[in-house]
C-alpha cells in the first residue's frame, strides 16, 4: 500500500473532458489517484443526486497511466458518494472537482455540478477543491493554470481546511504570463437576467431555451469577480451551512407565534 | 387588475401532488395566485437548471378555482425562471415552494428541488418561502399547519425578508393540537451516511441505488432538527452567498501566490 496521499478527482464535464484529464496529470504528481466522475456532461446540475432511479459504473484503464477510474451514470455529486463509501478504501486526504469549463464564480456556484461534487465531498469531511477556467471550448488552455492548480492542491493536502469550508478556484482566461497571481475573495453579488429564447416546434407547440445575460451587480474590488477581471485566480472559501444568522433577530421580533 | 398580492407557486414534487394543492388552496385566501411547477416529481434535484434541452409548458385550468397554473417539464429552479421572465406580467409579490413531501431541514436543503425554487425566487428579488412536512406519504395530513403556512406567508406579505435572505420552514408530523409553535433557528451539523444497495441487474452488471441514514451530529437547542424533535415548526433564513467569510483570513496566511 503506498504512502501518498489519496486523490479524488471528479467533474460535471464528463471524464472524457480535457479539463479533467489535465487535473489527473496534475494530480498523478501529488499522490494516488482515483477518478469517479460522470458518463456524461451534467453541467448545470447543482447538487442534484439520483433518488428515483439506478446508478451504474464502469472500470476504465488508460494505457501508460497510474490512475484508476471509473465512469459513472449519477451526477457529479453521486460519484463523490459512491466514491466514498463504495469504491475506495479510505477516506481520501483530498477532492479535487474540475477543471471546469466554464466559470463557476460569483452567482454561479450555486448551479455548478463540479462545485457541488467538492462540496459533497466537503460534507464528507474531505479537504476540497473546485476548479474552473473561464473558457467554455473544449480545445481550452488548461495549461497556463497547471503550476498555480498543483500549488493550492499542495497547500491543501498539507494544511487541511477549516471545517465546513470548501475552495472555489476560478481562473482567467489568460496566457501564463499574464496571470497576476491568487486571490482570496468573497462571492460577487451577482445575477442572470434570464432570456428564454421562445421557439415553436414542428407540431405547433411552444418551447424554450434557456439563455441569459450574467450582470454583475458588485463594484466591491474584494470579490472573485474583480479578482478574475484583473488578471487574478480567484479563491473563494464556500460553505454549506446556508443559515443567515444575521436575519435571526429581525425573524425571532416578528411574533410569527401569535396566531 | 386585481389590487391583490400576486403570488408565485412552484414545488419540486409535481404540479399534481397534495402538498401544492394544500398550498394553493392556503394561497388563494391571500392573493391571486400562478402555480408554475414541474410536471413530473424532481425530488433531490438540487439547483439543477435545463441547459443543454429544451423546455415546455402547458398552461392548466381547474374547474372551479381561480389560479392560474402552468405544467412545465424543467426542474424547480427552470420554473421560477420561466414564471418569472415569459409568464408573468409583473414580479411577485411572494413566491412559495412546496408544501415538500418530506423533511429539507438540516443538510436536506442543499439537495431539495423545494428549496432551491425558493432560493431562485430570492435571487431574482423575490421574498420567498420554502414549506416542507416530515412525512413522504402521498396521503400526509397537511391540514395541521394550514394556519401557520397562512401565518408566516402573511407576515412575508407584510413585512418582505432581509434582502438575500430566504426563509427554509419545516413543519413536524403532528395532529395540529400537538404542535408547539413556530421555532427561528439555525441549520443543524447533520449529515447523511450513505448506504448504497448495489445488485446484479439481469446482464450481469453491477448497479446501485442510493440510500442512506440521516445522522444529526449537532446538540445545539437552536437547530431545526431539535425544534421538529421537540414539537415546533422550524424557520431557517438560509442565504445564497456561501462566502465563508470567517476562512478568509486563514487562506490569506498561506502564501499561495509564492510559486
């Protein structure tokens, strides 16, 4: 059994996305890697998990590669469950979720699969990261971020995080050397103003696509937005205790009792 | 037009379920009321939104009831989207999720289609309000929090919500003379240890379905789980900025910009 620390890497791009394999050839420097991550694309799912309905999984090996893997019918956060509980021996030292394509700043967090899959792994009580690259191709350029990905990676396998705490990395769409460096953030406030483009389809009903405009809202320059349109990798630290504990006096005055 | 509140009404469970149609029939004493709801159950669908298909709608009428109501086959999220920028005329004054069959306090509402409706809602501008009860059945009584429901939607009504803040409301499975009142609390430490049942399907390959145990890991007295444990409604004020602000100085610590 070796000594290196146990890597879990999943996605919500598919684990065919070269987002992904790049993290896997990051990672294979840091430790033993297993990946779970979906069959498929499940961009947009959130922390979708599959109730009603059965999950499957395939053993992959890629030729002249250490990692082991397996390709998975649930959603982003199923593989981190079925990884954790069903297909790994101990509880992995870290999860990394990513690369993504595409941002997973500010407002969008909150929809992203690769950052609910790092956060499911948060509640397990893993070390985690979610990382982005503000680039939706799939012939983006992963490699510009490699050297600043092994860096809080390294970081995190050997300070651990704070308890219920969850990294969300973004990266600018930048060349290596163009990249101002890391910063830690707070989530912009930021919003979609939807556009549903409205089509009708060869039967004569109605249907919708969804699209929309991404507005952001916060001129604070201590968010991830400003952070990414300056040339910097943003951190945000996320967490799944969703309580508001500021609206708690303002709720409790409100004699919600008296009826 | 009517001078009344105009109310939106979404849930995760299906357009059909008993537990929005408890909801609307609460609502209609309130304001005018538009149900926009998935036409098929998305329990556990986190906040999944429709990017890569399309979506329909089909707008309902009930004999005899004053509601408008729209069958729609996008996830919870997708319907508040949709209500909100192609079927109504003007925002709303309220949107309520739910009645859920079955509990999202604790560590649910990360998973829970009713919630993030509501926290959609709340992102749109929107003071909104997640309803569950602690019971799956089909046939769950939902006559006992009727008053209450009414209670804490009129006050939201009146009085709107803190911005960014919505609320997360968990009413216990009890006879109406057994429950206590309504408890302000914040979101319980709990967790759920998965167990997957894995079988051999009739090919020969490995499947699994998810199930687990809910295990509440916090003693605190100020949590939803104790307020259900104990007889009491639960209200949550949950919030979509997941910045765990209390990390932030720890990451700034650790030099991660020394490559």
């Amino acid at each position: 059994m070796s000594n290196k620390p146990l890597i879990l890497i999943t996605n919500d791009d598919g684990i065919t996305a070269p987002g992904i394999r790049m993290l896997i050839s990051v990672m294979n420097e840091l430790g033993d890697v297993v990946v779970v991550a979906p069959d498929k694309g499940q961009s947009g799912m959130g922390h979708a998990i599959t109730i009603n309905s059965t999950i499957h999984i395939d053993k992959l090996t890629v030729e002249n590669e250490p990692q082991i893997e397996y390709s998975c019918t649930g959603t982003p956060a199923d593989c981190v469950k079925l990884a954790v509980s069903e297909l790994l021996d101990r509880k992995p030292d870290l999860c990394v979720s990513g690369i993504n394509h595409g941002s997973n700043s500010a407002i969008n967090v909150i929809y992203s699969g690769t950052m609910s899959a790092a956060i499911e792994a948060g509640m397990e009580g893993i070390p985690s990261i979610g990382f982005s690259l503000l680039d939706f191709s799939l012939s983006a350029n992963f490699e510009p971020a490699r050297k600043y990905i092994k860096k809080i990676a390294n970081n995190v396998l050997e300070n651990g995080l704070p308890s219920g705490v969850i990294l969300n990395v973004n990266i600018p769409k930048l060349e290596a050397d163009k990249i101002q460096g890391v910063k830690v953030c707070r989530q912009a406030n930021a919003t979609w103003h939807e556009e549903f483009d409205k089509r009708i389809d060869p039967r004569g009903r109605t249907y919708f696509w969804l699209t929309g405009k991404f507005v952001n809202l916060d001129e604070g320059e201590d968010t991830d937005e400003w952070a990414l349109e300056n040339g910097y990798i943003s951190v945000v630290p996320v967490q799944y205790d969703l309580t508001a504990y500021h609206a708690i006096q303002d709720l409790n005055t409100r004699n919600l009792n008296e009826l």
